[in-house]
C-alpha cells in the first residue's frame, strides 16, 4: 500500500520516521512518500520537501511568509494527487496539516492523525473539523483522549513515542562524547534553544546570559539538525561555552541541569532525568496574540502531563538574567534535584511503556484493510 506522510519540524521528524520503519515491518509493498527531515529519509521514506525549508515560528513570522506557505500548501496537494496514497498520514504540524485535512479528505483520501494538533491549548473550535476531516486520530498524551472524548471523538492513547526513541537509542560512553566533542572535566548545563532561526537567536541571549556566574559548569549548546554551525558560531564567546550538533540526546545522558525551550524538548529532557528550567520568549505580537487565545495554565508538557507545576516556566517578560540564575541556582541543589527526579519517574509512568509506534502503524494498516 501507499503511504503519504507530513510532518513539520525535527520532533514530527523523529516520531514520523519511528512510524514509517513500523509500517515497512509490517507492510512489506509498502510505498512511503513524506514531508519530513532526514530521519524520514533514512528510515526509507521519499523525502519530498524538508521542514527546514517550512520553518516559520510565530504569528507574526506565518504572516510575513504567507505567501511562501500557501505555495508549499498549493504543492503539496497537487504531490498527494498524483501519489494517490492509501492512506495520508498527519503528525502534529496543525497549521500545515489541518488545510491538507480539510481538502484531502473531501477528495476521497483516508486521513490519519499521530500526535494530535494542540487544540487542546487554544483554539478548542478546530475539533469540529478535524472530526469533519480526520477519519482517526492517534494521541500520544494521556489528557488528550478526555479532552476529545468531551466533543465525542474517539481517538486512541497509544503511548508516547518518545519512549520508544530512548528505548532503541544508541547510547554512547560518557567519556568517548566528551573527547570527541572536545568538552573538558566540568558538569555539563546543556542548553536546548530550539530548532528554528528567530526562537534560537532569542532563546540563547539569555540563556547565555549566566555563563559567567556559573564558572564550575561549562555550558553546550545543543545545535539543531536544520542548522549549520555558522549560525551559532557567533554565540561561543567565551570557552566556557561548547557546542555539540545533532547529538541531544547523547548531551542531556551527560548533563548535570538543562534550560529548555517550551517544546517536546522539555519532555525529552525529563525523561533523561535532568533538572531543567523551561524558557519561551517571543515576539511581542505572538505572546500579545498567544496569552489571548492559550487557555492553558502550564506551557510545558512536563507539567501539563503532571498537572502541577514540576519545573519552573519562565515566559517572556519573567524570562531575564536575574530570574534564570535563580533557578538555574535551585535546580543544582541536591536536596531540590533528588525531589524533581522523583516526580520525573511519575511522569514517565503516566506516559506508558514502549510501543507507540509499532501500535499506530498496526491501526492504520489494519484499517486500510
């Protein structure tokens, strides 16, 4: 059978490749066409366009770049008609994907969504057309299936990949990642400024802002894999700070505390186990429209998934030198860490064991049959 799969930035890029090595399993004629990044790609997949040619974050940042999204939007749907898939698989990416949904499934197309857009955290009305447009959908967070249950749409908890790609990870000897990356003896703070441009260039003035009363740490920075390293040359201005690129998940292994950007990286990070404190600063437009219409009380998954306040958000305004050194003090107290270690072994308990990936791919071929 033929599949088409769309995903949006480097975590969609992950969990969508995770899915398509599922598929090919158990779906030996399998044809996979995608949107995606390079582990797409090296998972098997037709790589048609990359996220990092779609990286636009914020309102502000969509609405310059309107006319570039409606060009991949218009291209996109003449790709899928000529691919004539079995099935069209959607991986969060609400902006992108929800406009795909609402042609695709009017043109006869079975439509599939893994890792449910955040309808849940603003904007609660688009459920009513994803149950228009969507013939199932796969969540991976345990509040999320209540939260579509209140509108009376089925979907179906599958776990969280995530576990899956710690899981099957290679890892690697602590003192082999420090020599080949050039680090020294120093407790690592891993800093995680994003993926995209405008949220990186943002996210690291501050986060580096503290480098210097931290002298017993050294600080690396976790570079995206959209990324070149001339990009954040520019930001190593002192030897205490390293950088380390397409290599996350070996870092936070190795790292002693971490400052996050809001995202799936806040999650990644828990279930390593490492303190962190979450940051987001955008725009003023964005946060000014965002605070608007966000009917969440938390930003992070760590505390949405909890329910409490786990780690500490700082967010915008409360995003500054002063407060991240306080925090940042708070995380690296034992007695502190020892207590959020704890709760970071709930968390992972409410996302389930492994096998989300396997799970979905066995559903979508299933019902394609």
């Amino acid at each position: 059978m033929k599949y088409y799969i769309i995903a949006g930035e480097a975590s969609g890029d992950l969990h969508g490749s995770n899915l398509i090595k599922e598929i090919y399993k158990q779906d030996k004629t399998a044809q996979i066409r995608c949107w995606g990044g390079d582990l797409m790609q090296q998972a098997g997949a037709d790589l048609v366009s990359h996220y990092k040619d779609r990286a636009y974050m914020g309102f502000s940042e969509i609405i310059k770049n309107l006319f570039s999204i409606l060009g991949f939007i218009k291209f996109c749907k003449k790709d899928i008609a000529s691919f004539k898939p079995d099935a069209l698989v959607f991986i969060d990416n609400s902006g992108f994907n929800l406009r795909i949904a609402k042609w695709a499934k009017p043109a006869g197309f079975k439509t599939f969504y893994y890792i449910s857009p955040q309808v849940w955290a603003s904007r609660a009305g688009r459920v009513q057309s994803i149950k228009e447009t969507i013939d199932h959908m796969y969540v991976v967070l345990p509040f999320v299936k209540p939260f579509y249950a209140k509108y009376n749409y089925e979907v179906t908890y599958v776990g969280h990949p995530l576990i899956d790609a710690l899981a099957n990870r290679t890892k690697k000897d602590s003192v082999a990642f420090r020599n080949e990356n050039q680090l020294n003896g120093k407790p690592i703070i891993a800093l995680l400024p994003g993926s995209r441009k405008q949220e990186i260039t943002k996210m690291l003035e501050v986060m580096l802002s503290v480098v210097a009363e931290f002298t017993d740490y050294q600080f690396v920075i976790a570079g995206a894999p959209s990324q070149e390293f001339a990009f954040y040359e520019s930001f190593i201005t002192t030897e205490n700070i390293k950088f380390v690129s397409n290599k996350t998940y070996d870092l936070l292994q190795n790292a002693t505390a971490a400052i996050v950007t809001s995202g799936t990286a806040t999650l990644e990070t828990a279930l390593f186990k490492v303190p962190e404190v979450v940051c987001y600063k955008g725009s003023w437009l964005s946060y000014q429209i965002a605070k608007r219409i966000i009917t969440l009380k938390y930003i992070s998954l760590v505390n949405l998934i909890m329910d409490e306040e786990v780690v500490t958000e700082l967010i915008q305004n409360d995003l500054n030198s002063k407060r991240l050194s306080q925090e940042l003090h708070k995380i690296l107290n034992p007695n502190f860490r020892s207590t959020l270690i704890k709760k970071y072994e709930v968390l992972e308990d409410k996302l389930g064991g492994i096998g989300a990936s396997e799970k979905t791919a066995k559903l979508i071929i299933a019902s394609l049959k």
